[in-house]
C-alpha cells in the first residue's frame, strides 16, 4: 500500500517537474531573445553610424548656446540626500563647479538627513559656496514622506515660483563634469517634445571588488545597450534616477514625483512617455558615480531596483493600454520591458537554475536538453559582458553572482506583486566615496560584516548537496560541477564573504595593496590575513604598519632628508604630518568622502619648512605622497607609531631628538595576479624585506 501511494506521489511530482521545467525553458528563451534582440539593435545602429558618419541621435537637434550668457536658460540642479556623510560635500562642489553663468543656474540641496554631523557637513557646504557668489540653497523637512520622491517634489514648487526652466538631477556620489550641462541642455533647447536627456553611467571603483565587477558588468549592458538602443530606435527607456535633465514643463504636465513606487524615476518617465514626451539618452557624455562596495549596502539597493518596476507594472498597465500610444509600443513595454526584463529573468536564474536544475539532477526521468542548459545561458551571458571591457574574463563570476543574488531578487518580485510592507521601504544605499579620486582625500573604512543570511546558506547547502549526488551517481558531471561551485558561491553570500577582504571579496585594484606587516626580533616579516586587507583610499596606495617606534616633529622633517629615513622611497617630494587624532576620524566607517580639505587644515606640509614644531606636538602618522605621475596614479602612506623608548639620542638640523634607529621594513608590491581563474581566486603578490 505504502509502495503504491509512494509511486502515485512520485509519478505527479515527475509530472509537475516537467511541467515546471517547461514553463521556466519558455521564460529562458524569451529572456534570451530580449538580450539577443537588444545586441542585434545595438550592432545595426552603431554599424548605420559608421557607415553614413551620423550618431544614433542625429534625428534630434542641438541647439548652440547663446552667445551672452545672461540668454542662457535658467537651470536647476536637484541634490536629494538623507546621511550620506562621506559624498555630502563633493557632490556640491561639483554642482557649484558646473560651467553655466552664475545667475543662470541655482543649486538647490534637498537633505532630508537626520545625522547631526551629516548636516552640519551641508550647512558648511552651503554656506561656504554662497559666500563665493552661488545661488545654493538647503531645504530640510520636518518629515521624510514620500522619501525622495516627495523631497524632489517640494523642491519643485520652489522651482516653479521662480521659473526655471531645466532641472538637473544628481545623487550625491555622482560626479558630474564642469560641461555637463553644457553637453546636456542644448538638446532640450532645440526639441520641445523631448522631456529629458539621460546620460551615461561610468565608474570609479569597478576594480575594487569582485562584487562591484559583477555590478559593472551588469551596468554597462543596461547603459551601453539597452539605454542606448531604446532611445535610438523610439522605444521607452527610463530616467535612472540621476546623472540627466528634465524639462521643468514635462515633470508637471506628468504629474509630478510621485511615491507611489520605490522607482520614482521609472515613474515619472513612463508618465513622461504615456503623455506622448521623447527622450533622449547620451551615450558620449559619461557621469562618474560609485559602486556599492558593501554587500549589505547592494542587497538593499537590488530588492528596491527589482521591487519598484514590479509594483509600478502592477499600478501602471491600465494607463499603458488606455493611452494613445501605438499597439506594438504598448506590448513591448507592458510584456517585454516589465514581464520578461523586470520579472521573469529572475524567476529563470533562481527558479530554474538554482531550483528546478538540481532538482532533475535527482530525477533520472527529467531530461534537460543541453540548448537550454548551455546554449542560452552562454548567449545570455556573453550578450551582457560583451559591453564591459575584457567582460568576456568575468562572465562566469557574473553569472554566478547573479544567480546568488536570485534570493533577494525574486522575493523583491514577490513584495512587489503582492505589495507587501517592505515594498514600501526606501533606503539610501551606503556609499563610502570611492568616488572622489583627488589626490590625498581618505575615505571610509570597509570592514567586511559579520551577518549570516540564512537563506543564502540553504540554497548553498541544497545546491552542494545536489551537485555532489550528480557527480557520485555519474551522472550530468558538467552540471553537477556547476552546481557544486554555485553552493560555494552562495555559502560565499550566505556568510557575508563577498566585501573587499572577504573570501569571495578579492582585490582587482592594480597596485593598490593594503598590508598589516609585522616583524619579530630577526626582521622576518609576517604576511597579513586575507581579512587584513582593507579600502583605505580611492587611489593606488601601500600602507605599511610598522611596529618599530620613530618619535619625530614637524622640525625634524623639515631639516632631515625623507631619504635617510625611507631610503626606497626615494622619489617622494612632499611629506605631510597628520594630527593622529584626524586621522583616526579620517579612518572611521563615519568620515566624510570630501574630507580633503578637513585633512588640509589638520596637516602641516613640512618639505617646503612650513608648520613649527609646536603646532603638532606629538605625532604619529607620516604621510608621503609619490606626485611623478598623474595625481591619482600612486601615493604611499608609511604609519609609524611614536614610542617612548629613547635609546639614543641623536641631533638633526640642530634640533636634538631621540629615536630608534632601526629602520621600518622596505615594501615592494607586485600587480595583482589575474590567471586563469576568472577573477574567483585571483590575488595579490607581494615581497618585504628588512633593512636595519
């Protein structure tokens, strides 16, 4: 009886797998074909260009600017912010740095933060550019509703009274370039029925990571493809949220931000385009930002970006179809953009890939044909990393992060559809301003996190499990191999192991080592954890933490040669003494990205004989900066702690002094290794000798 109810139960599971199996191979090739189709596009517009020499939006006019700049049109720029301390301030100076006349053009900070010093950072902005002339302002609310939606919103009604004309939108780790509106606006001046220009994310710290490597290569398809080739072909594409301008006249008569949805931009855009507004997106003028480096900080920022189009498709299909836009334009967007490109591709990399695949694997009666498990998959990827350059070298770290991701992706669909609570919530995605690349500005430490995710670990358990099975019982190896690295991956999420210094976090950065070096009493060095290795700048640079002591003064580096001190270090030409006490704050997960000019005022640049040796008494950090190259191609930063031991005195430049002579170890540092591996495994190499 047992046997015959067990063979009834497994025979509709059999039955219902195969089904299941079905459905989602229906949903890969029609998310293969979205990404197959978008690469055709693109290859036939770029090959059109190069043929008759016009770019992709050649159809669109750019107006010249007025020769007398009190012509030119008003614009504002929008800076919505909540406690984003370490991008707070350069992001306003970037905005007070445009190229547009100064009666033109209003900055206008939107900062809806509640952190004390976070605000204190943007009144001190603030007040410092409007004291050099700017038209720069700082509304706060009393209240957070409707988030960023509803700050922009507010700011508006201020806009409007005073009758600008263009709105310019940044997040506050964006860069924008001193010409940017100088390359943006003219295309809203020379065509009335274009609402907004979008232009072209690009990236600061793609390298820092392998998780911010994956993000790129995701990124750069969005941006080089499809961004591109909707616009050029008249299809609707969505604002990004920042890095573009609008015509003042198109937010109003679409009705505003709106809060509605956690993707206010997708919104306001697909109103826009309902209404019967263009769009253009720019390929060649680029805006830098930064990209999360924190796992944590990613996570939040894919269940918003996968959660808002879900909710929007669900409120916004009725206004789709009773608009007066063409039949076709109404099926792509409402079954393509939104059901295959927003919702069934992540139902296909966790619900097929991850789910239904190991299952067959203990299954003899399901038979996955290999198309489905390697042709489209290949086409899929190899699409996406074609648009990153040597893409093709990190395609199998996408895939598997991306099918990682698929736990908080597809239950980001679910809270969607289902508009649950957590659909609602807004968070600012953490930055720590990897994105200010001047030289000497220290950002935020990024220590990895010790959260567990739990769901991250079963699928990882379940995966490992199946993949062991398939490779035991001599059957489906090569998947059964795929499977086993995809259950480390997801042990890799699970565990939180996926920052810079975690076990899947890496370091892509060329040259920029950051080591603990220790030495025992015969000078052998220690090589530091891979934990040991931290973000402490933006730019190339070697941190050596010595444990030998050199109490030395502002006087004493001025009349002594770095040389004698740091004998390989022998090209440096500005030696700068830091307060310790600010450069422990410079260090803290809490300091500001645009903090160069705190560090300034904390420093004593002692190789011109500035700064006197009472203006820092006590001192233990030497920083030393390599200028032969460009600003941001390398800098050494040389910690040393002052000691109390005074061994032997010795007097320099008339000053008399007492310091240990044994001099700190010599670091020399190699290019990170980038094999075979496909930036899983790949690390960094390194030899330190000692020289007393």
């Amino acid at each position: 009886m047992l046997a015959l109810l067990f063979g009834a139960y497994y025979g509709l599971y059999v039955t219902f797998l195969h089904a299941a199996i079905q459905v989602m191979v229906l949903l890969s090739l029609l998310v293969s074909a979205d990404r197959v189709i978008n690469v055709l596009k693109y290859l036939l517009i770029t090959t059109r260009s190069k043929i008759t020499g016009k770019s992709a939006h050649s159809r669109w006019t750019f107006k010249p600017l007025p020769e007398d700049p009190h012509q030119y049109p008003k614009v504002a720029v929008q800076l919505p912010m909540f406690n984003e301390r370490a991008v707070c301030q350069a992001i306003i100076d970037c905005c007070c740095e445009l190229e547009w006349p100064s009666s033109r053009l209003y900055i206008q900070v939107l900062d809806d933060s509640t952190d004390k010093i976070t605000r204190e950072l943007v009144d001190e902005k603030v007040a410092e550019w409007r004291e050099r002339g700017m038209n720069v302002d700082c509304m706060r609310r009393t209240n957070r509703q409707g988030y960023k939606a509803g700050a922009m919103k507010e700011g508006m009604d201020v806009l409007a009274e005073r009758g600008y004309e263009h709105v310019a939108v940044f997040d506050a780790d964006f860069k924008p370039e001193p010409d940017f509106l100088l390359k943006t606006v003219p295309w809203l001046e020379g065509n009335p029925t274009v609402g907004y220009v979008q232009t072209r994310w690009v990236f600061t710290n793609p390298d820092e990571s392998y998780l911010t490597k994956a993000q790129e290569v995701s990124l750069n398809y969005h941006m080089r493809c499809e961004q591109f080739t909707h616009s050029a072909t008249g299809s609707f594409f969505n604002f990004n949220g920042t890095a573009g301008v609008w015509r003042r006249e198109c937010i109003e008569t679409a009705g505003g931000w709106n809060s509605r949805t956690t993707v206010e931009d997708m919104d306001l855009s697909l109103r826009a385009y309902v209404k019967g507004w263009k769009a253009i997106f720019l390929e060649d003028v680029t805006c830098l930002n930064e990209l999360p480096a924190s796992f944590f900080a990613f996570r939040k920022q894919q269940h918003r970006w996968t959660c808002g189009p879900v909710q929007l498709w669900t409120r916004a299909a009725a206004d789709i179809w009773a608009s007066s836009i063409p039949l076709p334009r109404k099926i792509e967007l409402t079954f393509m953009y939104f059901g295959v490109r927003k919702v069934a591709t992540h139902f296909v990399a966790l619900g097929f890939f991850c789910t239904l695949v190991p299952l067959a694997i203990f299954t003899p009666e399901i038979h996955i044909p290999t198309w489905v498990l390697v042709h489209l998959p290949v086409a899929v990827t190899m699409s996406t990393a074609w648009f990153t350059p040597r893409g093709w070298v990190y395609s199998i770290l996408y895939v598997l992060f991306e099918n990682a991701m698929g736990m908080v992706k597809l239950w980001a669909v679910v809270t969607g559809i289902l508009d649950l609570q957590r659909a609602q919530e807004w968070v600012v995605t953490t930055k720590l301003g990897s994105s200010d690349k001047r030289p000497g500005t220290t950002n935020a430490s990024l220590a990895p996190s010790c959260k567990i995710y739990g769901g991250e670990l079963l699928m990882g358990l379940f995966l490992i499990t199946a993949g062991s099975f398939g490779l035991f019982s001599g059957r489906h190896w090569g998947m059964s191999s795929y499977l086993l690295i995809q259950g480390a991956v997801f042990f890799g999420f699970g565990f939180n192991m996926v920052d810079v210094g975690g076990f899947l976090g890496g370091r892509l950065d060329t040259g920029l080592i950051t080591t603990g070096l220790t030495s025992n009493k015969t000078g052998a060095t220690k090589r530091p954890s891979p934990r040991d290795i931290r973000r402490r700048q933006t730019i190339p640079v070697i941190q050596l933490h010595s444990q030998e002591h050199v109490p030395l003064t502002a006087s004493t580096l001025a009349a002594k040669s770095t040389s004698g001190i740091l004998p390989r270090l022998n090209s440096l030409n500005s030696v700068s003494v830091l307060d310790p006490e600010a450069q422990a704050r410079s260090t803290s997960p809490t300091h500001s990205a645009g903090s160069s000019d705190t560090e300034r005022s904390t420093s004593s640049t002692v190789s011109s004989g500035t700064g006197s040796p009472g203006s820092i008494p006590s001192l233990s950090v030497i920083k030393l900066e390599d200028r032969w190259a460009s600003p941001t191609s390398s800098m050494a930063n040389i910690y040393l702690t002052s000691g109390k031991q005074k061994d032997k005195g010795i007097a320099i430049g008339g000053v008399s002094e007492m310091a240990n002579l044994l001099q700190p170890p010599q670091l020399s540092v190699a290019a990170p290794r980038k094999g075979w591996s496909f930036g899983l495994f790949g690390n960094s190499g390194y030899q330190a000798d000692h020289s007393d």
